[in-house]
C-alpha cells in the first residue's frame, strides 16, 4: 500500500498537537481546562475564513478563464470549509457555556454570522449537486461561492463594531498577543497543524473530483 | 479554577471525530469510485 506524504504529516502534526495541548501547556487561571478549547476554536476558523477565500479568489479567477481545475479546486476547498466551520460551531458553543453560562444567544452577531457563512456554503454543495449541466454549475457555484466570502470581513469585523459577547481577537492585533509564551506556542503549532490538514483534505478532494469527472466523461463517451 | 474540564473533553473529541470521519468519507468516496 503507497502512503502519501501530505495526509500523514498533517495527521501527525494534529497528534502532536493534541500532546502538547493536553500535557505541555498550562491551564489559564480564570477559565481552566475550558481555555484549552481555544487551540481547535481558533484555527479551525481561521481555516474557514481561508478556505472560503480561496473559493472566492478561485471562483472569481473561473468567471474570467473558465478553467475547470478552478471550479473543481473551489468545489473541493468549500466542502472542506464546511467541515472546519462546523467544528467552530460546535466547539465554540461548548467553550461558551461554563464561561458565559450558556451555549448561545441569537443576538450576538458574531455567532449568528458565523452560522449563516455555514448555511451559505451548504447551499453551495446542494446547488453543486442539483444542477446537471457542469457548465452551468460551475458557473452559478461561481456567484455563490464569491457573495458568500463577502461575509468573512464582516463576521471578522463584527466584535468591533456590535456589542457581542464573543472576544475580541487577542492574536493578530495592532499591539503584542495578551498570552504567555508556552500558550503562544501551542496556538502557532495548533494554527500550522490545521492549516496543513486543510492543503492535505483539498488535495485529497481535488482528486476525487478530477477520477469523478474523468469516469463521467468516460461514461458520456461510452453512451 | 472552575471546573470546566468535561466542555473541554467533549470539544477536542467531537472535533477531533468530525476530521477523522472525514478523512474516512474522503477514502470511501475514492476507493467506490475505483470499483466503477
């Protein structure tokens, strides 16, 4: 059996990361071991934010040149985003309620953002399935995929200029990160090993779609 | 320190569950197509 590279470094990079975040890093003094949901939170929507980007840039790039590689690479980093995001909205709420006392408010607008970003890219994957012509798939998942990213500025802006509960960020501010060194750490493995992950489920998926498309293209030659 | 640690558990498992299940449905999808 062959092993490819890419899927078993990532593999590797989230066990060690699931070391570290258990057994080397300190537990924060107000919040405890909840904290430590922070190292999957966090990461996981930053690769939902980068995954939808890409569909966007992708998408916007296959409206001009319409080729096809685009479409299938948008198609494949949209699915993958889904997935990061539902693991935000999951994590996210069981990192809320012991320490905001409940798992979620429909006014806070962060967090109702996040799950519309979500239904947005469902739709994307169920319109990809209902419509036949490739042609035209491709190119309404196109518009899709490029409004839904429009979201990701606001949803990332949304803690500044609402009053939610969801903090702002403490990384990736004008001024220093507010954590210590050895959590700092973690973070930026935790924040490397998921983006990994990422390049390796999209490559994985672009394959799928390129054998998927292959036999259909057999198949229509055959009839 | 409040005790938070079953949120904690509960986050690393599922999350950690949604990418392994993934990862499977990717091989799955792949391996049935090869059937073909």
């Amino acid at each position: 059996m062959r092993i490819s590279w890419l899927p078993t470094v990532a593999g590797l990079a989230v066990v060690g990361t699931v070391i570290r975040v258990v057994s080397f890093t300190p537990l924060e003094a107000k919040q405890g071991a909840a904290q430590k949901i922070y190292y999957i939170h966090v990461p996981a929507a930053w690769v939902a934010f980068l995954a939808f980007g890409l569909v966007a840039i992708a998408s916007g790039v296959f409206l001009w040149v319409r080729d096809q590689r685009l479409d299938r690479f948008a198609e494949s980093s949209a699915e993958v985003g889904v997935m990061f995001t539902t693991v935000v909205l999951i994590t996210g709420p069981l990192w809320a309620k012991p320490i905001w006392g409940t798992y979620w408010t429909w006014w806070d607008v962060r967090l109702v953002s996040t799950l519309f970003l979500w239904f947005i890219y469902v739709s994307y994957i169920v319109l990809r399935g209902a419509v036949e012509s490739p042609e035209l798939r491709a190119r309404y998942s196109a518009v899709l995929g490029i409004l839904g990213a429009l979201l990701i500025p606001f949803i990332h802006l949304s803690v500044y200029l609402f009053a939610t509960m969801h903090p702002t960020p403490i990384i990736g501010k004008p001024d220093r990160p507010s954590l210590p060194n050895e959590m700092l750490l973690t973070f930026f493995v935790s924040f490397v090993s998921f983006t990994l992950l990422y390049v390796a489920f999209v490559r994985s998926r672009y394959r799928y779609a390129v054998e998927r498309d292959t036999i259909m293209e057999a198949a229509k030659q055959h009839a | 320190m409040p005790e938070t640690s079953s949120y904690y558990h509960v986050a690393y498992t599922v999350a950690l569950g949604i990418y392994a299940a993934y990862a499977v449905s990717l091989y799955v999808r792949r391996k049935r197509l090869r059937v073909r």
